[in-house]
C-alpha cells in the first residue's frame, strides 16, 4: 500500500467516502483506494483487502476458464454420427469437412491447455502474502527443529554439511563438524537444520 494523490475521482473500499481528484489516498493495484485514516495496517486487515480482491479476480479467470472448457468439450463432441465413423476418419483423400474438423478439434485442444494456464493462474492468485508470512514460515522450521532436535544429534546443516548440535538457542544452533579441513563450530539458524537422511549420511 503506498500514498497517492487521486487523479481520477474513486471510493474508499472501506468507507465508502468519495476521493476527489487532488485528494491524498492510499492505493494498492487490484485493492483499491483508501482514505488516509482508512488505510489497513495490521497484517490480517491487509490480508482481508488482498484476499478479497485476489478472489474476485482468480474467480473470473475460472469463469473465463469454465467457458472455454465448455466450448471446446462441444467442438469435441460435435458430429458424433460422423465422428466415430470409420471410413470418415480413415478414408484417404481430401475431404474438406473432415479437415474442418480436424482444425476446430485441434483449436480446442488449444484452449483446453488455455483453460488449464487460468485455472493455474487463478490458484496462484489465491494465495494471498502479506508482510511477516515468511518470517511465521521460517520460525515454524525453528520451532519444528527445537523440539525434534537435541545436543548431541548428528543432523544436515545445509551448506555447512553434517554436522554434531553442541547447543540450542532461541533462533540458532551451535554445530560442530570434523572434515577434512579439521574441526569448526558454527551457529546455524535453526530452520536450516534437517535431519540425516540416507542421501547424505
Ligand atoms: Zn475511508
């Protein structure tokens, strides 16, 4: 969300209030307006103006998708008395219906695999981030690793390799590791750590 001066009149999505043109606002592509002390600032309010407006607008790429799905399932239904026909389809030769169809088929199968990029398109759209998801993301690897994990365990540090917890803080742990170019400690965040799997024991 960022501070705009309103060039063409709109409405706040949360008052309702009309913004004039020269107004201050708040502004998000595809949320809207806001007057300044509309604009939403905690995390869940921001999601709920993301969510919203991203469902509306993944709805209509699934309509548009439906539609197409229908259009093309008609074309390829369409003559079934013909279609199935065996000598329609292998009888050598021009026949000009049969080429017709043969394009119209092969448009269909074409907007088909449109549909599908839409409806691939309008999942994605409904997955809404706001600031701080990623952070609750990492801390929940952390929180994960803290209660699995103990001194001791020999676990994947990631880039550092195998390596031995010599101790757990809040957010990272101290890891030691004997290679080949002698032994180090590190502090890794915890998120990083995984446990040994047969791949890389
Ligand atoms: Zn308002």
């Amino acid at each position: 969300m960022r501070p705009i001066t309103v060039k063409y009149q709109g409405e706040c999505r949360k008052c309702g209030a009309t913004l004039v043109a020269g107004e201050s606002a708040i502004y998000e592509r595809h949320v809207g307006l806001f007057c300044p002390e509309c604009e939403p600032k905690e995390a869940e309010d921001i999601r709920t103006y993301r969510q919203e407006a991203a469902d509306r607008k993944a709805d209509r790429y699934e309509d548009w998708a439906t539609k197409r799905r229908e259009k093309a399932s008609a074309q390829l239904n369409s003559h079934p008395e013909i279609r199935h026909d065996w000598a329609f389809i292998t009888q050598p030769g021009r026949i000009p219906f049969r080429d017709r169809m043969n394009k119209a088929d092969g448009r269909a199968f074409e907007s088909i695999h449109v549909a599908e990029r839409m409806e691939a398109k309008a999942e994605s759209l409904r997955h809404v981030r706001v600031k701080g998801d990623a952070e609750k993301r990492w801390q929940g690897l952390r929180d994960l690793n803290t209660n699995r994990f103990k001194v001791g365990d020999v676990v994947n540090t990631g880039i550092y390799g195998k390596g031995t917890i010599l101790k757990i803080n809040k957010k990272t742990a101290k890891v030691g590791n004997t290679g080949t170019s002698g032994t180090f400690t590190v502090n890794v965040d915890l998120a990083f750590l995984s446990p040994i799997t047969s791949l890389n024991s």
